[in-house]
C-alpha cells in the first residue's frame, strides 16, 4: 500500500452474480465428480477421497446423482459464470493438496445462507478436506469477535445456549422463548412490537438496507440507549427518551481499581486471544462496557446471585464464570490466555467427529439453485444491484469519500454499470432514481450530471 507497485492476491478472479453462490459452487463439484467417473471408468487415479467418503459421510450418492443431472446452461444462468470459469476453478481445486475455502458474509446474510455454507462442505467433503492441516471451511467476519459472542452464548435461539447450565449456576430462570435476529428486530421496530432498544456499539440504523422504513419508525421508539465508542448516524436518529454513553475502546488502556484489564477474543478460526489496550483514553472519566452493563444490573436488580461489581472492576472473574458454564471449551481460561497465536476452540470436525444425527459429514441436495425467487429468472434486461465495501471503508464507517480502487473521488453514491450490460438495457444515462441520492453517477464507464 506504501509502493507504486502491487501484489498478486490470486490466480484466478470470477464475477458470480448476486444470488448465484450455490449454482457456481455446484458447477465446480460436477467437474470434480464427472472427472471422478472418467477416472473410474479408465482405470485411473480417483479424484475424489472414496475411503474418507465412505467412512465419514452419508448422503454422496443422492448429492452426486444431482450434479451429474443439472445441465450447464442451468448453472451458467443461476451462478452468472461460463462453463469454463468453473471449470477452471474445479482444476485447481483438484490440483490442490489441501484447500482452505474462506467465505464472507455475502455469501451468508440472505435466506439461502444455510444452504450457501452447506454447499461449500460439500465441495469439501469431495476431497477429504476436513480435519487434516491447511483445510476446512473459514468464515470470515465483519467484526473481531462475532464468533467469540456466539460462542458464549450471545444468541436469539434458545437451543444454541446452555439455559439450564446457567439456571443452576445463576439461581434464575432463562427465558425459553425465541428472541430477534436483526431483521425480525427491525420488522418489530416497523410494525411497533418493539418499543425500546439497547445497543452495544453498532451503526444499526445507518447499515439496515432500507434506511427509509427504519428512520421514521426508529424516531418513534420509546427508549433507545447507545453504548459506544463513536458518534454514527445511529445515534442521531433516537428515541423519544435517549441515551448515548460513551465508553471506552479495546485499543484504550483500561485500569480498574489501579489494574490493567484485559478482555478476550475469537478470531474467525476458533482462536481464543487476550487483548489489552495501549493508547491513553480520550477521557478518564470513560467507563468500559463491562461498568456500564454492570452498573445497570445493580440499579435494576433487586437480587442477583452475582457480584456486578466485582466483574466490573476484575474482568478475570468473568473468565472464570465463562470456564463453569462452558468447561470443555475454557477451562483455564485465565491461565492460556496469553498462550502464543491463542488457544484453539475444540472443533470436532477437525478430529473427524460428527456432530450430527448420522454420526458422519452430511452431502446436502440443495433445495434450489434460484437464491433470489423474486426475481425472474430468463430476462436478460433485469438489472441485480449489490452494494459493496470500498477503498478507506470499514463496514458502514467511511473514512473518506475517494475510492482509489475504481479511480472515482468526491463521493461514495455511485452506480457502476458494465458498459455491455448497459448497451443490453438500452440504458443511454445514468438511473434517475439514483439521482435521489447524489446527481453524480457513472455510466457507461463515463460520469454522468443528472442535473
């Protein structure tokens, strides 16, 4: 980044259309598996791992009968790839030793994300890529520590949390009812099931897609509390009763009672890091999270079998009650803290133990290839717009309005068409809808004034 000159991140780079993951991920699979069957048919060497297959997994046969039946003009309409893209891309899976296949969240955050990971094992699956180094499966998150809030029971489904453990140990009973994920959350905020909202840091407002239903509704809540680092949008647009407490950042020396805390952290491949801050706070009278969530438990609760202050002021306590409640995975929490390049997270599949009603690794058939049913399928004029992250962007935080990868400066709201794709619409200016958002745009590879 400090050089004129550049580095090569791959060898291979493939445009699949929004919507087309499962199709272009399944694509991939048939070359492996139809090369398979040449191999088989001729006496040669198996492409695929036949003892890791039939010793670890159910379900081949049904998921190979299907993508030896889907013909390619299926999956080059639903993944937006030619046959040979995929085909290229199955070659180098099949050269490949060990594969590794990282995946965003644009590939998890819409109603196929189940079946988006699933087809990723499977293509894993082909090859005995599971529980041996440099393979497996590797999400990669828009934040440090997503996994680690799952992994200790942040979650709306009562199933993914130990409720009875943390009954017995706190002295409560857990509510058993199903909570909200964002969208259910936003939807209730919209139709006012949802009354007040407390949040730990975030831009909710600002990073929902349909800013223009949530804002009105959002000004209408009874109460919205905002506990974060930074001013954002969000914040902004409040309640009719709010609070905004600011709170210090994982990068700000954090000393309760004259000792250095330190919080812990997973990172997107199951390890377990400690993390201390290191630059002066902006204030000595910020409070961190933990006070904060601390302080309205003791004004809220009238009994409470835990000692909020305590946790407060010695962070290594709450390690400890994390180890009780999860012991197979944090005993000794304190003490591998520090443990150089962190502590693995038992993963079962790494030692080749499923955790599933079979007892194997399940090939899923998927449901459908067509992620988006709301949108045509054979009309070649129908337009997918997708939103990205840019240059000097972090989530919804921008930095600044240049984009020095697309050569665009002065703005970020602009819609970039494939000048053939453009041709194909019959489209000679930019969008005029986009003019609601910005009078500046590009199209046809040129800018446009929409004035």
């Amino acid at each position: 980044m400090l050089t004129p000159g550049s580095t090569q991140i791959s060898t291979q780079y493939h445009q699949v259309k929004a919507g087309g993951d499962s199709a272009a991920i399944a694509g991939i699979c048939k070359v492996v598996i139809e090369a398979d069957d040449r191999a088989l048919s001729e006496g040669g060497v198996r492409i695929i791992d036949v003892s890791f297959i039939a010793e670890h997994t159910t379900g081949f046969d049904a998921f190979a009968a299907y993508v030896r039946n889907i013909g390619w003009e299926e999956l080059e309409r639903a993944s937006g790839l030619p046959r040979q893209a995929m085909t290229a891309a199955a070659d180098e899976y099949m050269r490949a030793k060990a594969v590794i296949a990282h995946f965003g969240m644009g590939l998890t955050q819409h109603r196929m994300d189940v079946q988006n990971v699933r087809m990723i094992v499977n293509l894993l699956l082909l090859r005995g890529n599971i529980g041996k180094p440099g393979a497996g499966p590797s999400p990669i998150r828009g934040h440090s520590n997503v996994q680690g809030q799952r992994t200790v029971g942040i979650t709306e489904k009562p199933s993914l949390a130990p409720l009875d453990r943390l009954a017995e140990q706190y002295h409560f009973d857990p509510p058993r009812h199903e909570g909200m994920a964002t969208v259910d959350a936003c939807k209730g905020v919209i139709d006012g099931r949802v009354r007040a909202v407390m949040q730990l840091g975030g831009n909710l407002v600002r990073s929902v897609p349909d800013r223009y239903a949530i804002e009105p509704a959002w000004r209408k809540l009874r109460l919205t509390v905002h506990v974060a680092t930074k001013l954002n949008r969000s914040h902004l647009v409040h309640g009719e009763v709010s609070y905004l407490l600011p709170c210090l950042s994982r990068i700000e020396v954090d000393t309760r009672l004259g000792k250095p805390q330190a919080v812990s952290m997973e990172d997107s491949t199951g390890c377990m890091h400690g993390s201390r801050g290191v630059a002066l706070p902006a204030s000595d009278r910020l409070l961190p999270e933990q006070a904060i969530v601390a302080g309205i438990a003791m004004a809220t609760l009238d009994q409470s079998s835990v000692d909020w202050e305590a946790w407060s002021n010695d962070y290594a306590l709450i390690r400890d009650a994390i180890a009780q409640t999860y012991p197979d995975i944090f005993h000794d929490f304190n003490a591998r803290l520090w443990t150089p390049g962190g502590f693995h997270r038992p993963l079962p599949a790494r030692e080749w133990k499923w955790q599933t009603k079979s007892g194997k690794a399940e090939f899923l058939v998927p449901e459908t290839l067509n992620e988006d049913p709301d949108m045509p399928e054979r009309c070649p004029t129908d337009l997918r717009l997708f939103t990205l992250r840019s240059d000097s962007q972090f989530n919804t935080t921008i930095y600044r309005l240049d984009d020095r990868f697309r050569g665009i400066s002065g703005t970020r709201m602009v819609v970039l068409m494939n000048p053939r794709t453009s041709r194909v619409a019959g489209s000679k200016r930019a969008c005029r809808y986009c003019s609601k958002l910005s009078r500046r745009m590009v199209s046809n590879g040129r800018w446009m004034d929409s004035r």
